[in-house]
C-alpha cells in the first residue's frame, strides 16, 4: 500500500519533530535517512563497520575499518573506498593505485521524495549498537517491513542498517563493532592523482533511442543521470530511497560466460541471472542484441518490477543465417 | 594484488599471465586453481586479463562457419584471377596470388563476425559495474550505507 505524498508529508514532518532532526534541504530520502547523510559527512569518526550479506544458504562477512573528518570519508577493506569533498568518488583495489570514479562536475537529478513510496516510523529507543544508545527507525512499503535503521542519538549517524526479505529475515546488514565519535580521527588525506576511470556525462538527445533510458521505471524509480564509460552506456535511477543502475552493452550474452552460482530468473520474457553482492544484487540478462546489467541495493522484487518495465529493446541482434549472409555478401563484392 | 607467488606453477610470479588461459581451458589442478581464484579476488590487473581473455575466446567462438559458394576456389585459382597477372608473371604467381586473395577473404570473415558489435558476446565485468553502481549511486546519499560495502571485493563463484 503506498501512501499518498500529501499523508506523507505530515509523517515525515512528524517523523521530524519527534526526533528532532533537520528537516531534508530537498525532496529525497526519508528524513532519518536523510539525518543519516549528513552525519556522514558532517561528523569525525572512526570505527570498524561489519557487513554482511546472505549469498545462496550461506552468510558471508567482511569487516572494513571506516574513518571520517574533513568533509571526506575513507572505507579500508580489501578495496579502498574514498568519498572526497566535492562528491569526489575514488577507489583502489587492494594494493593498486587509486581510481578517479566520479567527478564533482558529474551532476545527478535530485532523488525522488521517498516518502511517496515509503513510510518511516517514528524513531524510538533502541539497543545499543557499538556501545552507543540508538534511535531505531523502520521502513515499511506496503504493509511490509523492509529495514530497521539504527540510529546514533546524539549525532544521527546510521550505526547499524538491517534489510529483510518478504518472510522477515534478515538478508544484509551493515553494522558498527566499535566505533569512536569525534576528534580522534585524523582526516583522510586525498591520494595523489588517481587514474581517471569516471564516466562521462551522456545527454538523453544523443542517445540512439529514447528507449535506452526511460525517464521512469515502475515502481517510483525516477532517472538522475545518464554515463558512458567506454562503450558501457550507466543510467542511474534512484526511488528516493533505493537505487537502481541500469547498464547497457551492445552484444550477445554468452551463459558460459557468466558465473555458475546465478538465480535464474525471468526478464522480459527472457532468461536472467542474478547474483548477490555485498551491497544489494545484480541481474544480467540480453535483449534485442543489448546485454543488460541491474545493480540495485533495493528488494529483489523491486528489482524485476523496475527492470520488466523497460520498454523493447529497439536494435535485434542478425541471425547467424544473417551474418552469414552479410559475411558473405562483403566477401563476394570485391571479387565479382 | 602485488604479493608473489610462493611455489608451484605461479612461484615467483606477481600475477597469472599465461596461467589465465589454463585457468580457462581447465588445464590446472585444482589446488592451482584455488590459488589462481584467490589471486584473482585480490588483483584487478589479472581480473581485467581474464575477462578479456574470456571475451577473446567467446568472439572467436561465436564466429561464423561460412561455406563458399558452389564454384568460388574455382573462379578464384583457374577460371577468374582476382588480381591480374602482369605480362610475364608465371602461373605459380598467380596462383599465390589467389591463396593470398582466400586468405584475405577469410581473413575479412573473421574481420566481419567480430567486428560486428551487434553480434560480439559480451562478459559484463560484474565487479567494475557494482563499483561504478556504489560510486554514483553514493553521491547525495547516506556514504555508510551505499559506498562501504563498495569496499568489499565482488567475487562470483564460477
């Protein structure tokens, strides 16, 4: 059931003053959510942060260590993740150099209000997560419970994140071991020049067919911005809430090709794959000589709601009787 | 990953070169081929290889198998020379001449089954797309939640 935005707005205003957090500048994430945002980066920590993420019958777990001050904050696990100021996005895979992910002049769409779609409760006493006393708020959709997030309640920093799947377990969690709030972090440093590995902004006229990025997917999810990254076309859509990139390659997709452990499931009529990450899952399947890649951290069903309303892919991959038609019809020319 | 190898087939070696094609081709043991795997969750360098070699193989399976038609050798080394013979060449020459024009032509075969984008296989790099998913999707969202986990490695089991 989704709740109207006029019955919304109050929740959220309400959700508010109860926690007593700044109301969001813009539309977007819920206002926890969106307290949750700033604190990361407005406030100096450090910690040790635990994600875990349920892949097939097992439940697997890194462990990174976090650090943030200065308007940057730095993520060491066996990548390095660094968020920058100035929306600064960096990355290096152990022991390589750093990579220039995103640039300051790459601006996205502001995210559609979330709380259309979703519906906050308000904040209440939790447990203690790292040692600090918490503030925990739920995410329902449709009478469903989708995430309970705990809440630091001095700062708003988000301590410990729990997604669930339709039968109420748990399927990811992020969560704080330890976890030190204020002036002991040094600032992370920026890395020397990085490898420019950025997408390039993609206006929607230049694209081949208006097809290939549709402002809006079904299920509230609203484009913020088109890339390409050598011939890998990124459009990025967000519900407010989750997010949703939707990758585009010309070819066929070969299945021996993709890893074995993949969930068949069932795109457009066609045969898909997904696949968990630690962040969310992805699903790849092939259309119309386009292969297709969702990386979401939203539920899996919203996933393939999203993705089956895309419309037909327009280009059709040629027969193999029609390579070989072409194949040989270019080989025949220069010598008739 | 920068760290060598310290014994076995990769000893001394501070990346899979060759041993990518192996990997593919099945030709490891299974103990190599869990050092390979556990390297490759590490090393982007080799990761990158491996897809490319993997995308290697795929196009040149998926070329097509063409059947001349009735006729063509012959018009091409007896009745119809592709490339005219100047005054004096010796017919030796001119049947070179048209093995290298065969030669050009499957050449221009192999040219046009894997050149032809629409028809390429294509093995999407899955972890460089959840890279570039958790990168921008970061941007003017909670860092915690949508970056961090950007910090663990993807691996799919093969």
């Amino acid at each position: 059931m989704r709740v109207r935005a006029a019955q919304a707005s109050g929740t959220v205003a309400a959700v508010a003053l109860v926690a007593g957090l700044a109301a969001p500048a813009s539309a977007g994430a819920p206002a926890p959510l969106e307290a949750a945002r700033q604190a990361a980066e407005q406030t100096v920590f450090e910690g040790v942060l635990t994600v875990r993420w349920r892949d097939g019958d097992a439940t697997r777990s890194e462990r990174l260590q976090v650090e943030a001050g200065g308007g940057s904050l730095m993520v060491r696990g066996a990548n390095l993740v660094m968020a920058g100021p100035e929306q600064q996005r960096l990355l290096a895979h152990g022991g390589g150099g750093w990579e220039q992910m995103w640039l300051p002049s790459l601006a996205a769409r502001a995210r559609p209000d979330g709380n259309a779609k979703y519906r906050t409760t308000t904040p209440a006493d939790g447990p203690a997560v790292a040692g600090r006393p918490t503030k925990v708020v739920e995410v329902h959709t449709g009478g469903a419970l989708l995430e309970r997030i705990y809440l630091d309640r001095e700062t708003h920093l988000l301590l410990e994140r729990d997604q669930y799947d339709r039968q109420g377990a748990i399927v990811r969690q992020l969560a704080f071991e330890s976890l030190t709030i204020g002036g002991v972090a040094k600032p992370p440093t920026q890395p020397r020049p990085a490898a420019d590995h950025s997408p390039k902004q993609v206006s929607p006229e230049r694209l081949p067919s208006p097809a290939a990025a549709p402002e809006r997917l079904a299920d509230g999810y609203q484009r913020l911005g088109i890339y390409r990254n050598d011939s890998v076309l990124q459009v990025l859509y967000s519900d407010g809430v989750y997010d949703l990139s939707l990758f585009q390659q010309q070819g066929r997709l070969l299945r021996s090709d993709l890893p074995g452990k993949g969930e068949k499931v069932s795109v457009k009529g066609a045969t898909g794959w997904r696949y968990p990450w630690p962040g969310g899952q992805l699903v790849v399947w092939s259309d119309g000589g386009q292969v297709f890649t969702a990386v979401s951290d939203a539920p899996p069903e919203q996933v393939l709601t999203a993705i089956e309303s895309l419309p037909q892919a327009p280009g059709r991959e040629l027969s193999l009787l029609g390579k070989i038609r072409r194949a040989a019809q270019a080989l025949m020319e220069p010598l008739s | 990953m920068s760290t060598s190898f310290g014994r076995g087939r990769f000893a001394g070696r501070s990346h899979l070169g060759d041993a990518l094609s192996a990997l593919l081709d099945g030709e490891l043991s299974p103990g190599q081929q869990e050092t390979a795997r556990a390297h490759l969750v590490g090393c982007q360098e080799c990761t990158d290889e491996l897809s490319a070699v993997g995308q290697a193989r795929s196009w040149l399976r998926g070329l097509p198998q063409v059947d001349p038609p009735f006729g063509f050798y012959e018009r091409i080394l007896l009745d119809r020379p592709v490339v005219a013979a100047p005054l004096g060449v010796r017919p030796g020459l001119r049947r070179r001449a048209g093995i290298a024009a065969l030669a050009a032509a499957a050449a221009a075969v192999t040219v046009l089954g894997v050149g032809s984008p629409a028809a390429q296989p294509v093995n999407p790099s899955m972890p460089q797309l959840v890279e570039a998913h958790a990168t921008s999707a970061s941007v003017g969202a909670d860092l915690l939640s949508k970056l961090a986990p950007a910090g663990v490695p993807v691996s799919f089991s093969r």
